[in-house]
C-alpha cells in the first residue's frame, strides 16, 4: 500500500506542476493572443443573423428585379403610344384637306381655293410650333454644319461667300434637337 500511496502522491504532485506551468503560460500570454470561442449561444444568435441577411438580400434583389421589368414594361407602352396625341392633333387637318380636295372638284373660284389652302398651311405650321418643331432659318444665313446640309457649291461673289443661297428643302428643329437638316446651296 505504501507503494500506492506514493504513487498516488507522485501523481498529485505532477497534476499540480502541469496546472501551475499551465497557469504560468496563461498569464505571460499577451490578451490579444488568447482566442476567445463564442459560447453555443451566442453561434447560434450570429448564425440567425446570417440567415435573417441572407434572407433579407434575396428579397431586395427580387424587388429591384420587379421594379426594373416593371419600368422597362412602362418605356415600352410609352414609346408605342407615343404619338398618339399628335396624331390626335394631327386629325383636324386631315379634316380640312379633304375638304378642299372635295372643293377643288367643285370650284371654279382659284383665289378662294388658294385662300383655303394658304389657311391650312397656317394651321398645319401653327400645329408644329404647339409641338415645339421650329423651321430652321436659311435665309441670308451663314452656312452652319449643324444646321445645314449643302448640296452643292454656287459661284456668288465675294460677299454671298459661306452664305446660304437658296434652300431646297427646309429644316425643322425639335426643341434645340434637329430632326431634319436644311438642305441648301452655298456660295463660293
């Protein structure tokens, strides 16, 4: 039994050497260097807030996605109804053409009928300038590129030279935009 007892005691003796070098190595390692493992707890709770981010992301990325089908479905209605109010607007003067289709039939009286016309051509230019499409300006006018588009060169003196000349087919502006450029004749 002595041999147990001594035994028992050795054995006592070394558990508390390897728990005071343990204790030692504790207190001379530096705080930041000591891993601290969250409690099960406390996982759990962070994994939740995984999920709950995860989750949350899912449902902004499907809402961004209905919102842009949503906008692209509304530009694609919008461009195919686009002009339908100036083609509205547009439908009186049809109107008045075919009168005065019906009345160069009928007539005799050329001023009246031209007086007519005249009066439509009014109305129609009165219609463009409601929608903001101007007529570009070429009358002594100095050659623009962003204006005009010459078709040919004239040989017209000195003073006539990077002039317009004459204009064969007007221009029109929509806004500061041109949607169709002035084709004219420049002086050389």
């Amino acid at each position: 039994m002595s041999k147990n007892k001594k035994h028992d005691n050795n054995s006592s003796v070394q558990e508390e050497v390897a728990q005071e070098t343990i204790q030692e190595q504790v207190e001379q390692t530096p705080a930041n260097e000591i891993e601290e493992q969250p409690a099960p707890s406390e996982l759990e709770q962070l994994n939740e807030r995984i999920a709950e981010l995860e989750d949350k992301n899912l449902r902004m990325m499907a809402e961004f996605d209905n919102y842009r089908r949503r906008t692209n479905k509304e530009k694609l209605e919008l461009m195919a109804t686009a002009g339908e109010r100036i083609f509205v607007e547009m439908l009186p003067l049809v109107d008045d053409f075919e009168r005065a289709v019906e009345a160069m039939q009928k007539t005799e009286d050329i001023d009246a009928l031209r007086e007519g016309i005249q009066l439509i051509q009014q109305k129609f230019i009165s219609f463009l300038e409601k929608q903001n499409v101007h007529a570009i300006e070429t009358e002594n006018a100095d050659f623009n590129t962003d204006e005009h588009e010459a078709i040919t060169m004239f040989a017209a003196g000195e003073d006539k030279k990077g002039k317009v000349i004459d204009c064969t087919q007007r221009g029109y502006k929509l806004g500061e935009k041109v949607i169709r450029f002035a084709k004219v004749v420049v002086g050389e």
